[in-house]
C-alpha cells in the first residue's frame, strides 16, 4: 500500500521504428535478454540447458517481432510519477515510467499510452492518489475526491456488503376506483351487455388486484427476508462455516461493514472471503487493484446537507485529483471547516454486534480503535 505526499505527471513523444538502426537496437536488447540467464554448457545439469533451450525456442516470436520491418510512427506516452521525498523525485519516477513504457513498445508489446487520472477505483498500478490526513504507522486515513475521511489498511480485513431494494405502498383503491367507472358506464351506454360486462369486469379486476400483492410481497418481504437480514444471514453463515474467525458487524447507511479481528491477512489472499460474504464488487476491485483494504469513516457530504458544488469538496485539483494549487488550499480548508462542523452529529457506522471467537490480533485491535472512534460507531447518531 503506497499513499504518496508527491505527484507529478510527464509526457514524452518519440518516433518510432522505420529504420535499420532501430530494428538491429530492438534486436539487441532482445537477445541482451534473452541471453542473460545462459547456462555454462560444459558445467551445467542438462535439464538446466534444456530448460534455456525452450526459452530460445519462446522467444524466437518476440526476435522475428523485433526486427520486423515497419513505418516509422510517433508514439506519445504519458505516466504519473510519486514520492515521499520531494516534487522532482516524483518527476523522476514519471521518467522512468515513460522509459519502461518505450522499452516495451520496442520490444514489440502493447501498452497503456494514458493513464487514468482517477483518484483509486481502476487506476491499476498507480497509488492511491488522496491527501494524506493522519497516519497510525502503516495505518493512514486519505480524504476521498468528494470530501469524506478513508481508512487505510495493508492487512486488516475490512468487507464493506451493500444491499439494494425498493420498497412500496400497496393500495386498491386505484384498481377499484378505474373499475366502478367502467362498470357504471357499462350500464349507462350499454345496458343489454351489462351482466356479460360485470362477470368479466370482476374477474379482471381481482386478476388486477392478485397480480399487485403479488408484486407487493416480492418488493416488500417479512422481516426476515429484507435485504438487512438476508445480508447479516450470509455473514453468520460464513461464520459458522469458520467458526475460529472474529468477525465484527458494522451497519453503514447502505448495507454492513465486516471487520475481521482474529488475524491479518493480504488482498490478494482475501479474494475467496469478499466473494463468500457477498462484499460489493466495487469495493472488492479497488481493494485489488491499490493493494489495501480500505473503510470510509467520515460522512458522505450530501448526506450532512452540504450543498455546495455538487455536494463534493470544493476546490479540487485537476480532475478532482490531489494535489489541489496551493491558491485554492484556503478556500478549501473552509470547505473542510464547514464539512466537519456538520459531520460531527453523525456517524458513518454503527456498532451491531461480534460473533465467533474472542481471539484478537494486536494490530486488528490498534485499528478498530482508530476505525471506531473516527466512524463514532459507538454513539446514538444517525448514520450519514
């Protein structure tokens, strides 16, 4: 997990391919390449050559690539750069990055010309790219692009489940309403088909009137069949599958939030755990993709009645994206200053319950103290 202080952003073009020159240099590096690990064959075990051998042998695409003729053509590349250490370290980091980049593209391999300028979801490779607000040891708390405070964690597994479901009113009165008029007017025009008129008349209308508390009991189940229950019985679920683990339930404005006490963990093994407590795609992705799990413990601004600039904070920099310009930063910290007087009354998560075991890891513990007291998860507030 890698949250710079840093950013910088560089963009080279350069022409490529077309001569003689250029395809003999991409044919050395190639072969550079592919001849670094060659073995000694007086000394060494057969299956070690061997083994170099089909490496040859893969590699012979990748030459016959190399020095393929071809038009010369100018290839623009851009890439982010970060550091801890300074603004030109970060521009230096931008380099290098537009250096590999031509280096693969010499080599005959597609890449990625533009990087996305977002801030962490889909941004593959880059850090998160947030204003650091505190940091707990590896533990670090960002503000996201709209204003609200992120925990940030290398290994203690957060799984954020959203549930979605419309509820709605049921009511006859309209059905019955729309067939009294057609049945008197039935009468009135027509009397001589008026018996004929009322047998089908009823028999629509209770065919009307199934169909909507059908709908009705689809869209509005019993208690323990709402989108809350059917997500907290996935999680129990999982726990009595996995009766060793600790796992502590959190209800956020839109669904549960999971905190997993007994052990740490990385992303990349936690997969197969997000997919069996049914956790949100998208959280799961990001997770992915920055390398961290990561717990929203601030509200969201819309939900606390700013309304100011699309409800996001304001000023942002380019593209909503951190660093902002240092002119802005005042007028920004006003933002902020508004934003955490409202926020106060509210929280962004609400203690439910543990279950499992009562084992807990230190570092599990350090990190719902500064979870739980950041969310206010313990206090009667509404939740925003």
């Amino acid at each position: 997990m890698i949250i710079p202080k840093f950013w910088a952003e560089e963009k080279v073009t350069k022409k490529i391919g077309g001569s003689q020159e250029d395809r003999v240099n991409r044919f050395k590096k190639v072969y550079s390449k592919q001849h670094l690990d060659k073995p000694n064959f007086e000394s060494s075990e057969p299956k070690e050559i061997l083994s170099y051998a089909q490496k040859l042998i893969e590699g012979v695409s990748e030459i016959k690539e190399a020095i393929k003729a071809s038009k010369s053509k100018q290839i623009t590349i851009s890439r982010f750069g970060w550091s801890d250490i300074s603004q030109q370290d970060a521009h230096d980091v931008a380099t290098k990055r537009i250096e590999e980049a031509f280096e693969q593209i010499e080599a005959g391999n597609d890449v990625i010309r533009k990087e996305e300028r977002v801030a962490y979801n889909g941004s593959d490779g880059v850090p998160i790219r947030e204003e650091i607000v505190a940091k707990y040891d590896d533990v670090i708390i960002t503000r996201n692009p709209y204003g609200s405070l992120c925990l940030n964690t290398p290994n203690v597994l957060f799984a954020d489940i959203d549930y979605f479901q419309t509820y709605s009113d049921f009511s006859v009165f309209p059905t019955l309403s729309i067939a009294g008029f057609l049945i008197f007017g039935q009468l009135f025009f027509f009397p001589e088909f008026y018996i004929f008129s009322l047998v089908v008349g009823i028999i629509g209308v209770l065919a009307i009137m199934g169909g909507k508390i059908f709908v009705y009991r689809k869209n509005n189940p019993k208690a323990d069949k709402t989108p809350e229950a059917v997500a907290m019985k996935t999680v129990e679920e999982f726990s009595e599958k996995n009766p060793k683990w600790h796992l502590r339930i959190y209800k956020t404005p839109a669904g549960l939030r999971i905190l997993v006490m007994h052990d740490i963990f990385d992303v990349e093994n936690s997969i197969d755990v997000f997919e069996a407590l049914d956790a949100d795609y998208n959280y799961m992705n990001m997770c992915k993709l920055q390398d961290c799990f990561r717990a929203r413990v601030s509200p969201k601004p819309w939900r606390i009645g700013l309304n100011r600039e699309d409800n996001k904070i304001y000023p942002q920099g380019a593209d909503g994206l951190w660093p902002v310009n240092e002119e802005f930063m005042e007028e920004r910290n006003i933002w902020i200053k508004e934003y955490n007087e409202s926020a106060i009354n509210f929280a962004s998560c609400k203690f439910v319950k543990a279950i499992g075991s009562s084992v807990v890891h230190p570092k599990a513990e350090e990190v719902r103290k500064i979870h739980d007291e950041y969310c206010r998860s313990d206090r009667d507030l509404k939740l925003a």
